[in-house]
C-alpha cells in the first residue's frame, strides 16, 4: 500500500488513486504533517509513503509549473540563529536534514521528473532578501511546509518515502512570484501520477 500525503486535497483533486494508494489530507505546515503522517503509519501498514504538493521555486532553479522530485530536505531557521552548533548536553544533536529514498528518487528520474532540494519553512517566504538569505544558507531549489516533516515521520517508521512537487510561484516578493496554484496542482498530479505508474510496474526478477 502506497501513502501519499498532501497538505490540502485541492492541490490532488485531479489525482486518481489507484485501489492500492490512499491519499490523506494533512493540514498546512511542519507540525501538522509531522502528526497526521506519524499517526496514519501507525494505524496500518504502508510500503512507501509519496509527500506531493505544490511548492515555490527559487529564481533560476525551475519554473512555474515545473514538476520536481524531490532528494533532501531542510528544515529552516532550525537551532541556533544565523546556523551556528548548537552544544546540547548528552551529545544529543538536531535533525535539520533528511535524505528521501534513493530508490524511489530513482523511480522519479524514470518517470522524467527533475531532481531539486527542498527547504521546509514555517512560514511562507515573502520578500526577495529572506528568499536570497535562505537560498546562500540552504542552497535549496525550493520552498514548502510539509516536505521535511513527512520524509521524517516515514523515516521514523522505518518506511521509504519520497517527495514530488508542483511548482506554484516564485520564492520571494509576492508581488512577483507569479503565483499560479492551478499550474502548481497540475504539475503535482502529473508528476504523481508518473511515479505512482513506475511504483505499481512489478520489478524484474
């Protein structure tokens, strides 16, 4: 069984899951991802979990209506300010990275879609300087709420997952991110549909 988890069911209203996917709708943001995600893979077993969605894109990494999967996340503006070590006693340190399921990125290659490293932010970014101080820092292509929290509840759960997205905007000015949710979806579905078909081709023996 294949989980695919979005933020709002609008960005896959065009998606039509085959019998053995189920979509689940989790709300917008890290925190509620991270919950509904770990909860649903508690409740039944799942082989792989698909984070799809719409995204922004920071200039010259992509376009509006581009399609991506996604390799790494980031979490943002995570510890201390400005990116220094945090020391924390007992050795215990922060997980501000993740890595998707190579195999499954591989899958998204396969199926023609462009490899990006998404940065995942709690708040959506709105002028051109936080867009150019996130982009020197994290040297991300782009921009959402859910992406690092769900590959880190599958990983938690020791399930392989992978993130696809839609690009919907521009990161940076509002006024000039060309914002376009129906390309964003559009591109999302198409580039879901395509892993999803590469996921239920049995591998050879």
């Amino acid at each position: 069984m294949i989980l695919v988890v979005c933020a709002m069911r609008e960005e896959l209203r065009a998606f039509d899951p085959p019998e053995h996917v189920r979509v689940i709708d989790v709300g917008v943001g890290p925190v509620e991802a991270a919950v509904a995600t770990a909860r649903t893979l508690a409740s039944a077993p799942f082989g792989v979990v698909v984070n799809a969605g719409i995204a922004g894109v920071f200039r010259s990494r992509g376009s509006v209506g581009d399609a991506f999967v996604v390799a790494s996340e980031a979490l943002a503006d995570f510890g201390l300010e400005g990116g220094a070590p945090l020391a924390l006693p007992g050795g215990a340190r922060l997980v501000d990275r993740i890595d998707a399921d190579a195999g499954l990125v591989a899958r998204g290659v396969a199926a023609g879609l462009r490899i990006g490293h998404g940065l995942t932010v709690a708040q959506v970014t709105t002028t051109d300087a936080t867009a150019a101080r996130l982009r020197q820092r994290y040297d991300a292509d782009l921009e959402s709420m859910e992406g690092f929290a769900v590959l880190r509840a599958a990983a938690d759960a020791g399930i392989p997952a992978v993130e696809v997205r839609g690009i919907s905007n521009y990161v940076g000015d509002r006024a000039r991110s060309e914002w376009d949710f129906a390309a964003g979806a559009g591109a999302t579905v198409r580039a879901l549909t395509a892993l999803v078909t590469t996921l239920s081709i049995e591998e050879p023996r």
